[in-house]
C-alpha cells in the first residue's frame, strides 16, 4: 500500500468519512450510483475508500459494501508511527553528530578566522539561534524590548528556553513594562519562571540583545530588522553583558498578581510619557521608546491632556512647564 499524504487525510476528513457514513445509512452503494460516477465530485473521496479497503465490492460485484474501518486505521497508522519513531531517533543522531563538530570548532583556530563577527540575514537568524541556545551550557541573558513577537514564535521560545533550563542553564529575560499587556508574553513567562528563569520588566527603551554563556551575542542589525549581528569579540560581550546587568538591576519583577508593582509601573509609564513629549519626539519614536503601538501611546497623552484640564499639547507642555513637572517619577499626577 502506498504511503498517503496530508492532502489525502484532507480529503478524507473533508468528504471521504461523510460519504462512507452514507454508505453505512444506507447499508451499501450500487456500482450505478450516480454519486459515485466518473464526473461527480465525490469521485476521489469514493475512490479513496476504496484504496484504503473500506469499501469493498460484494459477492455479485453489483454492491459497494462498507467494511470494518479498524484494519484500515491499523494499516495506515502504524506505518507512521514507526516512521515517526525513526525520524525522531535520526533527528537525535544528527544533532548529537552535530554538537560534537561545534564543539570542535570552537577549540579550533579556524573559529576565529571568520573575525568576531557574523552577519546573519532573514531565514538563517532563527535556526542559528535555535543551534546557538542549543549549545549554551551555563547562563541565557535575552532583552525583548517590544512585545509585538506573534504567539507562535512566543510559543516556540518557550519550548527552546525551557529545554535550555530543564538542561541546568539559568536564564534571565528583560522586557518592557508594556508586555505585561501582552497575553502571549505572560503564557510565556508563566511557563519559563516554573523552570527557574527570572523575567523582570523596565520602562526604558532598550535593543533587542541575547548573550550566550557570556561569550556570544546576538543583536539586531542597525535599521535593519532582517539582519542579526553575531558578537564574539570579548570585551564588546562583556560590555553588553554590564549593560544588561544595569539594566536588571533597575527592572521590576514580571508579577502581574502585585498591585502596588502595577501602579508603580503606570506611574513610570506616565513619566516616561512626559518626557517624551518634553524632548519632542513624534508619537512613532515615543511610541516605540515605550513599547506600545502609537494608538496607545495616543491614548497616554490623551489621558495627560484630561488629567491638566488642557485640549492642546501645546498647552500640555505649557501647563507642564509652569508646575515644573520634568517626567520624574515623583512627579505626582495633577501637580
């Protein structure tokens, strides 16, 4: 029996399972039956019953009967699991092979003839990514600075980071105060702090940034969000790493159940939005400065314009200028 595809199973849930449940109704089909002809549109799911043996013609070849779909399943499911099994098991074979050249490579002269640096553009950032995490045997530094990552890739993070954690790595995780909003982030963070990893959020704006075992680092290419440099020179990761280290140390716990924690949030978030608007930057570098989309952002100095009784910005930053609010955080509102 030939092997079956996926468009096969497609067609088989979509058409071949409703007509082989009619022939069972009706307790079989004439071979005249003008459902069945060679111009009906049920002509393939007919045909597929037929190759996979739940229809078989009766005694006096003038009947479509139905048969016993448990032999049918055995004989196409089984072969896929053993198929199954033996693709997992080479997968595991090739990246044990795998592991052991990067690891030769890396005590290798030639790991460092490519210079400290490598560019990497489009589909070739992520399986590097996914190599590089999974080399890693002792500590993941990653900063996330917006939240916009769709739920698939958040997922498929956190499927990586926690085989990394389950494997002893520790690993710490920045964002922003705004992905405490974004309900794909905090499955993320739920699922990776039961493993041990520690998220902390900060209203600053910061650049993307992963750095493996302090010795590799991966950032974004300057305007260009295809590109990702690769960092192996020393002294540029141990400067990354300080900077992430500050930047930690600044950065409130990823709690969503601290109340007190959410209102010192928003109240670093208004803050910050005053500054924005103080040094003069459109609403898309605001917005990105904070982590938000420009409607939200919008919607920030909105709430500053009711909160000072104003219906201008210009009378905002006046208002603002004459209390001497400079966007601290100890600027109380409505001062």
């Amino acid at each position: 029996m030939a092997g079956y595809r996926p468009e096969d199973r497609e067609l088989f849930e979509r058409e071949a399972t409703g007509l082989y449940e009619q022939v069972l109704a009706d307790g079989g089909l004439a071979i005249d039956d003008p459902r069945i002809a060679a111009d009906s549109p049920q002509r393939r799911a007919f045909d597929l019953l037929v190759d996979l043996g739940l229809l078989q013609l009766d005694g006096v070849r003038t009947t479509w009967r139905p048969v016993e779909p448990s032999n049918a399943q055995s004989r196409v499911v089984t072969p896929l699991g053993t198929e199954g099994a033996r693709l997992i098991d080479e997968s595991a074979r090739w990246a044990s092979a795998f592991a052991g050249l990067s690891q030769s490579w890396r005590r290798s002269p030639a790991s460092s003839e490519s210079g400290p640096f490598l560019y990497l553009h489009g589909e070739a950032i992520s399986p590097y990514l996914t190599a590089l995490v999974n080399d890693a045997q002792e500590e993941l530094l990653t900063a996330q600075p917006q939240t916009t990552r769709s739920a698939k890739t958040v997922a498929d993070a956190a499927s990586r980071d926690i085989a990394a954690l389950e494997r002893g790595l520790s690993m710490r995780t920045l964002y922003q105060h705004s992905a405490r909003r974004h309900s794909a982030t905090h499955k993320y963070v739920a699922r990776v702090t039961e493993h041990g990893a520690e998220v902390r959020t900060l209203d600053e704006f910061f650049n993307r940034m992963i750095v493996v075992d302090r010795r590799v680092a991966l950032i974004p290419a300057p305007d260009d969000l295809a590109t990702a440099v690769v960092v192996r020179e020393p002294a540029i990761v141990a400067y990354f790493v300080d900077i992430f280290e500050r930047a930690f140390a600044r950065a409130r716990p990823f709690t969503s159940a601290e109340r007190n924690v959410l209102r010192e949030i928003a109240t670093e978030q208004r803050s910050m939005t005053i500054r924005m608007l103080i040094e003069g930057h459109s609403d898309a570098v605001s917005a990105k400065r904070l982590g938000v989309s420009p409607r939200t952002y919008a919607g920030y100095v909105a709430d500053l314009k009711e909160e000072y009784d104003v219906e201008t910005r210009f009378q905002l930053g006046y208002v603002m200028g004459t209390r001497g609010i400079a966007g601290q955080d100890d600027d109380a509102p409505g001062e």
